[in-house]
C-alpha cells in the first residue's frame, strides 16, 4: 500500500508543479493524507520545523496513518533528515528517534523503519532518490509486499522545473508498480 503526504500546501504551496505531484500520486493509487502543516513552526530557513513543533509532527502523522498496517516503511526528505544532523554537521539520528519513540509508544505493533535523506525526491537526490530506496528496501526483505510506504516528498523535485516534475511522476508510477509487484497485485 501506497500513501503520501499531501505536498501542495503553506508554506511550500501553492505551487502547479507540487499540484501535479499530488495528482500523480493519487492516480498510482496512493492516498493522501493531510498534516496540519500551517501549526508547526518553522526555522529561520523557513522550509524546515523547530525541534518542538517536530514533536508535534511526528504525533500528527501517526495519527494520519493507517491504523492497520502490518509494517510501514517511511521515505522521506529533509522534512524528517532535517533534525537528524547536529549543527556542527554531525549526524544524530534525533528526528528518527522522536519519530520511533512515538510510533513504538502508541502502535508497538506496528514494526516502522524510517527512510529520510535530506535533499532527495521522487527523482531528486543524486541516487537516493525514492524508487531505488523502496526497490532496494523490497529486494533486501526491509519491506515487503504487506508493508505500508509512506512517501513524505517532492518539494526537492520541483526546485528543477517541469521537466522534473515529469519525470518525478514517472517515477512515482514505476514505485506503484513494484509495490504492487511485491504485494502481488
């Protein structure tokens, strides 16, 4: 199963290439949820939470997910990666802790591994970019085809303009297909 954050939302939207994304998503079968976005503070940068309003999100994604999966597997930016770095570059592995604790704290049985490399996408990141982390995941038994994937992204492939928006939801339907594989549908 397929589900997403819906992208095209403040602070980052509206924007018609997070649109197209969205609706890209929605036709390869995934189902958007909505976070109360606009409630969580932001960091100078303007694109990223503070530590705290991070806890609250990682509270109100759980709450937006599906409650009965038997796994998820996150993939994820800079919206999760963000706090897993110290200032000084060093990484902590902070926000995935926070996002752990809850998820083990209120749906323990429900295994979840979180996938966040900041600066990636459906196609943005140099190589990390979303299919080849959940095919690798699929392949390698991380995830399988019972698994839950919640993709947390795109707003690093529009950076690039249209073309790359076409080719994130090209890469966003070939995610769908090899999820259905697994899944054997």
């Amino acid at each position: 199963m397929l589900c997403h954050a819906i992208t095209n939302v403040l602070p980052w939207g509206p924007n018609e290439g997070l649109e197209r994304i969205d609706s890209c998503l929605s036709r390869s079968g995934s189902t958007g949820f909505s976070l109360p976005w606009e409630s969580y503070e932001l960091e100078d940068d303007g694109e990223h939470f503070t530590k705290r309003a991070y806890r609250n999100f990682a509270r109100d994604l759980l709450t937006a997910l599906p409650t009965n999966a038997s796994s998820y597997y996150l993939v994820a930016d800079s919206t999760v990666d963000w706090h897993n770095w110290s200032d000084d570059g060093e990484w902590t592995g902070w926000a995935n802790s926070v996002l752990q604790e809850t998820f083990q704290t209120h749906v323990p049985h429900i295994p979840t591994i979180i996938d966040a490399v900041g600066g990636t996408g459906f196609v943005a990141g140099n190589g990390h970019h979303y299919y080849t982390r959940i095919s690798n995941a699929l392949r390698t038994g991380s995830a399988n085809g019972d698994t839950t994937f919640v993709l947390m992204g795109g707003w690093n492939d529009v950076r690039e303009g249209d073309a790359r928006v076409k080719v994130a939801c090209g890469s966003i339907q070939s995610i769908a297909d090899v999820v259905s594989r697994y899944a054997g549908v």
